[in-house]
C-alpha cells in the first residue's frame, strides 16, 4: 500500500499519510506567534503546572543532555536548566522541532533569558531523529506526539537516540477519568477553544483540529502499551487533572 492510500487521522477527518506532516505544519505555522497566550487561556494557565509536573518527575541530574521534541517555543528546555539551577554548567538541552516557526519563537525567548549556549534549537522530523544513536540522557515530548503522522516510529526514535539507561517521558493530552469533568471538558473543549482561537489567532480551523486531534489518541494504557512496544522498559504514567492530561515514563535498558 502506497503512502497516497494508507490514511491517518487529522483530527476527525482521515487523511493520506503523506498529507498529515504539511497540514499539521500549516496549523502550527498559523497559530506560532500567539501559541503561548493560547496555552494560557485554553488551559487557565495549568499548562504551566502540568510541565512543571513533567520536570519534577524527571528530576534531571547534573551533567544530563536532553533532546526535548516538538518543544518549538523552549517550554520544558527551560525548565529542564531552571531546575538544575546551579548545578546546570554541564547540562545542555537541544530542542527539536519540525517546524520553523515554532522553533524561531524559541530561538528568541532562549536569547531574552540568555540560554543562547545553553539551549540548541534544530529542525527536525519526531520520526526520522537528525542525531546519532545513544546522544542523550533524556527525551521529553509534550503535546506534541499526537500531532505525529506514525507515533510508533517516533517511539523507536525515542528509544534509538536515548543512551542506555536514558529516560523517555511523554505529557499529553488523555482520558479524562470522571464523567461530569469529562462533560464540561467537552463542552469547553468544543465550543469555546476553537472561539478563543478564531479571536487571538483568526484561525479558528487550527484549533479545531487541535480539540479533535485530543480525542483521536490513545487511551493512557494503550499509549503505555505502544511505548514498551518500542522497547522501553518499566513503562509507567501519572494522570494529572482527572486524566485530562497525562505523564507516560519509560526507561531503555
């Protein structure tokens, strides 16, 4: 089966393969100037708390070098150096974003907090790595795999270029766990995101697409499955906020 016939999800809709990466792009390309204020108001702030949360579970070492993919705006590099603080000088975070104009709001905000040589910013595709096998201590990804066109190819990415004894963790959106929450969460999610977004952003399509590209991804447990799958041992996750979003952790041993 060629790419033009095999189909993926793009939100609801199902789409060629070989046509997700370019529309995924064209979305994010939209959306990068306002994406943080967005971030903001979509989630009342709490993106901030859930990140923070990703981190604290990470507890990064001193000296450790971490890949942070689809992190376009610096988000979790940031973090990751802010909660080494002194202990930092040896650590270095790369951040790996396919698309250009997510990773230009990075490069800049790294310049403002002068992390300029602190954080590297590249271009790159979550399914084919441009960096050797065994690089870092640690990958991160938040909010962003599911926007992948073959999640299970970005997980054996993951796996490829971790060192042995590297960490993989992943923060996404997942199943909420209570049925009133989850209502009122729909009802948000549906009608009030995309408004917010056709007034910050005047595209309203893109976050759409985003609300729709949530419910299109797995489950927390079968994402912990695709995940050992790759080769990841002593996969775990922690739902945070009812399960709206949450943490999967693996280890490659």
């Amino acid at each position: 089966m060629s790419d033009n016939d095999r189909k993926v999800s793009f939100g609801f809709r199902d789409v060629p393969e070989n046509e997700k990466s370019r529309l995924v792009g064209r979305v994010f390309s939209n959306v990068a100037q306002r994406y943080d204020i967005m971030n903001d108001l979509m989630s009342f702030g709490v993106h901030r708390l859930w990140k923070d949360a990703l981190i604290d579970w990470l507890s990064p070492s001193p000296g450790a070098q971490l890949l942070d993919v689809a992190g376009g705006t610096g988000d979790i590099a940031f973090r990751f150096l802010d909660k080494l603080g002194s202990k930092a000088s040896a650590s270095r975070a790369t951040v790996c974003d396919i698309n250009p104009d997510m990773v230009s709001i990075g490069v800049e905000r790294a310049r403002q907090r002068g992390l300029s040589t602190r954080v590297a910013f590249t271009c790159g595709d979550a399914q084919h790595l441009p960096f050797p096998g065994e690089s870092f201590d640690a990958y991160t990804i938040a909010f962003g795999i599911r926007n992948v066109t073959n999640i299970d190819q970005a997980l054996t990415e993951a796996f490829r270029v971790l060192k042995p004894g590297g960490r993989f963790l992943c923060l996404e959106f997942s199943k909420v766990d209570n049925p009133i929450l989850e209502r009122l969460y729909d009802m948000w999610s549906f009608n009030v995101i995309p408004a917010i977004g056709h007034a910050i952003t005047n595209d309203r399509n893109a976050y759409e697409y985003l609300v729709e590209s949530i419910r299109r991804f797995p489950p927390q447990k079968p994402f912990a499955d695709m995940i050992t799958a790759a080769g990841f041992s002593q996969v775990k996750w922690r739902d945070l906020t009812s399960g709206i979003v949450a943490m999967h952790s693996g280890w490659k041993f």
